[in-house]
C-alpha cells in the first residue's frame, strides 16, 4: 500500500460523512438500493445452487461461490453504500485522524440499517412473486439454520476472515482502473469468502430475509445473535486486520 491509496480511502470517508449528515434521505436509500444488489446477486446464486444441488452438490457449491460475486461487481460500478465496505474505509481515515469515531459510527449504523431494509424488501417480493419457491425452500432452509446453530467464537472469527477477504476485494475495486481488473480481482475475492463458508453480515441479512419469508419465520432471537457477532467479527477484519495493517505499511509513492 502507497500513503496515496490511504489519502484516497480518507478523503473517500469525509465524503461517505458529509453524505450522511447533509442527505441523510439519500444516503441511507443509496444503501437501501444497495441491500437490492445483495439480494439479487443470492437470488442469482442460490436459486442455481439449488438447482444443481441434487445432482451435483460438488459443482452446486462453486457455482454458487462464482455467481456471488455480482453482488460486490454491482456496488463498486453502481457507488453502493455497503456497510462492510465502509468498515474498511471509515477505520483507515479515523487511523489518519481525519474523522472521529462518532463520525464513522454514523456512516456505519445508516448504511447498515439500510442494506438490513433493502435485503427486507427484496427478500419479500422475491418470495411473494413464487418464482424458484419449491427450489429456494429446500435449498435455503438447512442453510439459515446451519448459520443459527454455530457458535459465537466462530460466529466472530468468520466475520473476521469474510470481511478481509471481502474489503480486498473492494479495495482493488477503488484503486485498479481497468474495468476487467476490477471484476478478476473482486470476483476471486467473493469466491474465496463463499467457497470457504465465511460469514457476511449483509449476505446473511439476505439469506435470513428469504429464508423467514419461504419457510414462515425464523426465530428472530437466533437471527440477531448471528448479525451481532458476525457484524463484530466483520468490523474486526475489515476497520483492523486489513484497515489498520495497510495504514502501518503504507509507504510514499517514491519510496
């Protein structure tokens, strides 16, 4: 890392707060919109898997960590507001002591609660629409209650290792020009984090969304106790394991 992507990445946050606080409407439906993109891409990805899945479970499980990425593909060429995204870029200008942390913080709660309203909305008029329902009920069902059942520690380490998988992702995606750079480098990136079974606050708002509407309900406790330490582990691996690592290694553009 150069000490000019840095200065990118905090210039790129004073403009996410400034955002936030003068069109909190707009900012906060950006993410909304953005909540869309990540249940389109599910929609793309899991309605193949369980397609595939009952001759092919093998192949099922690459496709669907292949087709996911288009969910990153879409907020870095579409400007979305996700909120791991943020995580990374946010802690990065709070290290440069450009913004405060009551500054980040607002950027991530507005963001973060609109990805939960979008993935909400979509989920619902997926499922309503009966498009793919027998196929996307059996498939989703064991994996919504796989992701209840794990424990806190591993709840936290997921989210650790998905959102600096997932912030190197959108990282190339903010410092790379070439359009088809961006999409090899974000495309392996979201396949490493799905192939491998990490956890994603905002994919698994989506994955619950669809699985309470397909199957009649979730219990909402066990939802909320995933959210809170994955989105933990998320902030974790995005704002430190990479945010903070790439602050302490970045070097002039000279040097």
């Amino acid at each position: 890392m150069y000490s000019n992507d840095i200065y990118t990445l905090s210039k790129l946050a004073e403009k996410k707060y400034k955002h936030a606080s003068e069109k909190t409407a707009k900012y906060i439906g950006r993410a909304i919109v953005t909540g869309f993109y990540v249940i389109v891409a599910i929609i793309l990805s899991y309605t193949t898997g369980a397609i595939l899945y009952p001759n092919f479970p093998e192949f099922s499980k690459i496709l669907v960590a292949g087709t996911f990425s288009f969910a990153l593909a879409l907020i870095v060429f579409l400007s979305g507001e996700l909120f791991t995204g943020n995580n990374l870029i946010m802690c990065v200008a709070m290290y440069e002591k450009k913004i405060t942390f009551k500054m980040a913080l607002k950027v991530w709660i507005y963001s973060y609660i609109g990805n939960c309203i979008g993935s909400i909305i979509l989920s619902y008029l997926f499922i309503k629409s009966g498009a793919s329902f027998a196929v996307i009920q059996h498939y989703i069902e064991p994996i919504a209650h796989t992701k209840l059942e794990l424990p806190i520690y591993q709840l936290i380490l997921r989210g650790i290792l998905c959102n600096f998988v997932v912030c190197l992702g959108y990282l190339t995606g903010i410092k790379m020009q070439s359009e088809g750079g961006k999409l090899v480098m974000m495309f392996f990136c979201v396949f490493a984090f799905i192939i491998a079974g990490f956890e994603h606050s905002v994919a698994n708002m989506g994955v619950f969304s669809i699985a309470y509407f397909a199957l009649g309900g979730l219990p909402i406790l066990l939802i909320l106790r995933n959210l809170l330490w994955v989105t933990l582990g998320n902030i974790i691996g995005g704002g430190v394991l990479l945010g903070l690592t790439s602050v302490l290694i970045s070097v002039d553009d000279n040097n």
